[in-house]
C-alpha cells in the first residue's frame, strides 16, 4: 500500500484518538502505528512499532474484551517474533494460542502458530519443527494459505538444520509456490 498516506494518517488521527477514543480506539490506533512503523521499516521491528504495540495491549486490556486483548497480544508477540526477542515471543504466542483457541477465533490461531513457529525457529528450539507442523496443518484446515506457506517455510527451514536436503527443498519450493501467487512474500 501506500506507504507515506498510512504514516500521514497515523499522524493526523494520533491526537485525537489519545484524547478522545475509547480503550478499543486507542489500541486499534497503537496496532495501526506498530504497522505503520514496521513497514516502513521492511518489516524490521524498531523500537517504535514495540513501544505502539506495548501501547496496543495496554489499552485492549483496559477494555477488558478478551478478543481485543488476544489481538493485540498476537501483534505485541509478532513484534517480538521477527524483533530482537524471539524467546520471549514464543512464551507470550503460546499464551495467545490457548487463548485464541479458547475463544473460538480459528483464523487468529492460525496466525498466532504461524509465527510461534518463526520465533521458535528463530531461538532454535526442538520445538520449532513440530510449530510448523501444527501452523501449516490449521492453514490448510481453515484456507489461509498465506499461513500454510509460512508454516512450509519454516519447515524447509527445520529440515534443512537437520541436513535432510530434499524435504527441506520441496517444502521451500512449496512455500515460494503458494507465495508467487499473489500474496506477501515471507521475509522473515
């Protein structure tokens, strides 16, 4: 999208919706300034989007609407994920995935695995290559296929660490696949 016209609105929203919206308002506009500052960042977490997405999780709390909250804890752990914290990242995703599945929200499930598989990976757990599975097995399942090539990738990954180079080649061949079809490529 249009890169400068969502740092612009970010600007031009920022007064009032700290001084006049209400708890839902204020941590939807953290999470659109969290965005707002990865991508224009190329996706690298500055201290910015982590201090918005902070900001976010505060006042989806004060809200007290679990699915607020659950959100904006996802983004918050997302941050984390592709950020300076991946350990800290998986914990809070974990929390998030039980929440998510508790709440019955499926699609944010798939997300919240997804990228508890990236901060997994990131941290080289054990646990990495079984996060993936779980990610691309719910994409599939729920049609989110942006999310299933995630999942692939982050098993291509695995695999490859463990010097099986023909699964971990057919799983990133895959990812690309689903990738070059007109969604975001995965650059993390």
């Amino acid at each position: 999208g249009d890169l400068p016209a969502l740092a612009e609105l970010v600007e031009r929203v920022r007064g009032p919706a700290e001084q006049y919206g209400t708890s839902i308002q204020r941590a939807h506009f953290h999470y659109v300034a969290s965005l707002s500052a990865l991508r224009q960042g190329r996706y690298r977490a500055s201290s910015e989007a982590l201090a918005h997405a902070d900001r976010s999780v505060f006042a989806a709390r004060e809200s007290k609407n679990p699915l607020e909250t659950a959100l904006a804890l996802f983004h918050l752990g997302f941050v984390h994920a592709i950020g300076e914290d991946p350990a800290q990242a998986a914990v809070m995703l974990q929390v998030v995935a039980e929440e998510a599945f508790r709440l019955g929200d499926m699609p944010l499930l798939v997300r919240v695995e997804a990228y508890r598989s990236v901060a997994l990976r990131r941290i080289e757990s054990q646990g990495a290559e079984p996060a993936a599975r779980r990610a691309l097995e719910l994409a599939e399942r729920y049609g989110m296929p942006h999310y299933a090539a995630v999942g692939r990738a982050n098993l291509g990954w695995c695999r490859l660490q463990a010097g099986v180079l023909e699964e971990a080649e057919r799983y990133l061949a895959e990812a690309l696949e689903t990738w070059g079809k007109n969604l975001p490529v995965y650059p993390f």
